[in-house]
C-alpha cells in the first residue's frame, strides 16, 4: 500500500518532497552551531573521540596514496578488506560470513544503515526502534518510505529494550526491529539472554533485525554481543559494523554491512548506484586497522573507562543520576532534579556555565529528562565540566 499523502502536496510542484519534509534537521547540529558562536566552551556534546586516528593506520592511507591508488574499487569493497571483516567477525563472534557475497564495505555505518532500510521496506513498512535512540535511525525509515515505531525505554531499566513492549506493537506491517547496543546516547548494553528474548520475538514472526553495532569494541568489563551470532539470527539479520568510533576514524567515512546474500546483493545494488564505493584510501586504512590496530583500540578503550568512571561518579555526587553505562562513551543522567526539561537544561548550562550537552529529546521524546553527556574528551575537561554542572545544579534545585 503507498502511503497517503496530504492532497494539497500530491500536485505540488517545483518543491521539495513530502517525504524529506517529515523529517527535521538534527537536534545536535541545532546546539553546535550555538555552541561554535561562543568561547571557552567545555563540550561534553560532540559523539566523537578525542584521539587522532593512530599513525601507524593513516601512514598505510599516506602510503597508498604515495604508490597511487587513487581509484574507484569494486562496489562491495576492496576483496582484501572484506577478507580481514570476515576474519573479523569469525575470530570475535564465531560467526563466519562469505567476503564475496555477504559483505559489503560502506561509507560508514550511516550508509549501511540507509542502505539497509532501501533494501528492506516498501512504503508504509514498519520499523520498530527503542526511543531513545540514535538521531539518524527515524530519518533513515522514513527516507526509505517506512514508519518508524519507537518503543519507550525507560531510565529505571537502563534504557532497554523489553522484548514484551516489543510483541505489544507487532502488526502486519511490521517489516523490521532496529537496534544499537551499546547504545548511543545512554550508554546501555543489552545482556546476550535480553537480546536472545528479542531474536526469539524476530524469529517467531519472521521479522528481520538491524543492528548497529558501531560500539562493538567500546564495552567495559563485559563482553560485546553480536545480535547475529544468537541461535538462528545470522540468516536474519543485518549487522551493521564501523570504523569511526574504536579506532577514531569518523572523518574516514567507512563502516560495513554483513548479511545473507540475497540482501547484500540489493544493498549493493543501491549503493553501486548511489555511492558507487567507499573511498579507496579509507579501505586501506580499514584493513591496516583490522590487521595491526588491537592494541590502539585497547588503549583509547582503557581511557575511556577512566573517564567513564569519574564522570558517572560526578553526576551523580552532584545530584545528577546516572546508570553506569557499560558501553560506547556516553552517560545519559537525569535533570528532572533542576525543574528544567531537557532542552531548558543544556541551553541554560551553555549560556550560563558554558557547558555543552544534548538534550535527551534530540534522541527521541522519551530522552525527556535527561541530557547526553559524552566522555570522549580530557579528564581535565571533564572534571572541568563537572564543577560548572554542580554550580549550575546548585543555582537551579
Ligand atoms: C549509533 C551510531 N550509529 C552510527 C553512527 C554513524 O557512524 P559512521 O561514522 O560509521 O557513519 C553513529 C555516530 O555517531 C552512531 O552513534
């Protein structure tokens, strides 16, 4: 069934789409181009590492580059850099994918989650999604012509995704269920017996999984659960996986997508259309990452647990409470103490203490309540940022 649009944009033209006006800008970039307009700003906002993609990766870019390889590659990606994801995947997860028909290298995670969504719906599809959750997931559906169902997660359950909240909204309609865990921007992980509930869920009504899993490498003192390595759910579902966030490579623009062929096979075929390939000195960065780059993904996941720990304990001295997040590198606390929303919150903190945070609704309206907190930055800057909130917190009880 096509959607209905109103009728008074069905004959509109010399205009932009229907489609691409259900969507907003995003509430992230709204504060930053605030924030880039003033001085002396803490930023616990921006979702990226602080590190420099490490040398030994760019020098393998520069030495491509060096000997001129400066072409397109095949659509699905250098076969070498397919190779080492593959080996990858077997060698973390025990999960074994064919590098020639079931992966597919991407521009980052945002591609193969755009991708993903045009391979999989029909108009007036239904995605479900936990809310919050990351800022691209809704837009994403609603650009490949679906409808996002976002499920309410709740700060008393760490921001879960309930497999029972799932099965309440399931309708015929109902094409997939998108997740990312560790989540961005609470921090939340989902156990592998959560995860396995909702797998049970998606194979009982034969319902395709998206998960993002860009946090993978990014937990602390637990392991990672790959949702396609749970009993029967590599054949159904589409693993999404990146380079941006463990090895501090966002500017690259490269990420993976991993599922059975007949969907890579349509992934492919839109992105041979649309992106055509990711960039030739990003793939080769890739693989050297994948070959050499443990130990820098060790170290930078080290001091994001330092930091992760004195931010939690921070907020929450200073009233502002918190769950411990055991994944990605953000924390999700409450501001409902303050008497402010959200947006009230992280617009007064930046005007008054010059403090940058984003207002949990930018994730979704049960973000409301909470700011995101990223700890992706200085110790200094932190405990810098920490004594303006408790200033600020103070001033507003
Ligand atoms: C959950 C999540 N998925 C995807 C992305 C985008 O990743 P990439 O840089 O690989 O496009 C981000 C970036 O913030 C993210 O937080």
């Amino acid at each position: 069934m096509p959607p209905v649009y109103p009728a008074q944009l069905q004959t509109r033209r010399n205009t932009t789409s229907y489609r691409a006006s259900q969507i907003s800008s995003s509430g992230i970039r709204k504060f930053f181009d605030l924030l880039s307009s003033m001085g002396e700003v803490v930023s616990l906002g921006v979702g990226e590492p602080d590190f420099v993609t490490p040398w030994h990766i760019r020098e393998a870019a520069i030495y491509s580059l060096g000997r001129g390889d400066t072409m397109y590659t095949s659509n699905s990606g250098l076969l070498e850099l397919r190779q080492e994801v593959a080996s990858y995947l077997h060698q973390a997860y025990h999960l074994d994918y064919d590098p020639q028909v079931e992966l597919i290298i991407t521009a980052g995670v945002s591609e193969g989650l755009d991708l993903a969504m045009r391979a999989i719906l029909d108009p007036g599809d239904e995605v479900i999604l936990p809310d919050p959750a990351y800022v691209a997931y809704p837009p994403c559906i609603l650009l490949a012509g679906g409808i996002p169902v976002p499920i309410p997660t709740r700060g008393e359950n760490q921001f879960k995704l309930k497999a029972a909240d799932i099965e309440a909204r399931i309708t015929d309609r109902t094409k997939a269920i998108l997740i990312g865990y560790p989540s961005n921007p609470t921090g939340a992980v989902m156990s592998r017996e959560e995860l396995a509930q909702i797998a049970k869920l998606a194979r009982k009504n034969n319902i395709m999984v998206v998960s993002d899993e860009i946090y993978a490498q990014l937990v602390y003192g637990i392991e990672h659960s790959c949702f396609a390595s749970l009993p029967g759910m590599r054949e159904n579902t589409i693993l999404l996986g990146g380079f941006s966030k463990a090895y501090a490579m966002t500017g690259w623009r490269i990420g993976y997508a991993a599922a059975r062929a007949e969907i890579i096979q349509v992934m492919t075929k839109i992105h041979q259309y649309t992106m055509l390939c990711a960039p030739i000195m990003a793939q080769m960065a890739a693989i050297e990452a994948l070959k050499f780059g443990e130990a820098d993904v060790q170290q930078m996941r080290q001091e994001y647990d330092r930091r992760r720990r004195v931010m939690v304990a921070g907020l929450n001295d200073i009233g502002m409470a918190c769950f411990e997040p055991k994944g990605a590198f953000y924390t999700f606390p409450a501001v409902r103490g303050t008497g402010l929303t959200s947006e009230e919150f992280a617009e007064k903190l930046l005007v008054e203490e010059k403090v940058a945070v984003v207002p949990g609704t930018a994730f979704g309206e049960c973000g409301e309540g909470h700011v995101r907190c990223c700890y992706a930055t200085s110790l200094a800057n932190i405990e810098q940022a920490l004594e303006r909130m408790s200033r600020f917190v103070d001033r507003h009880r």
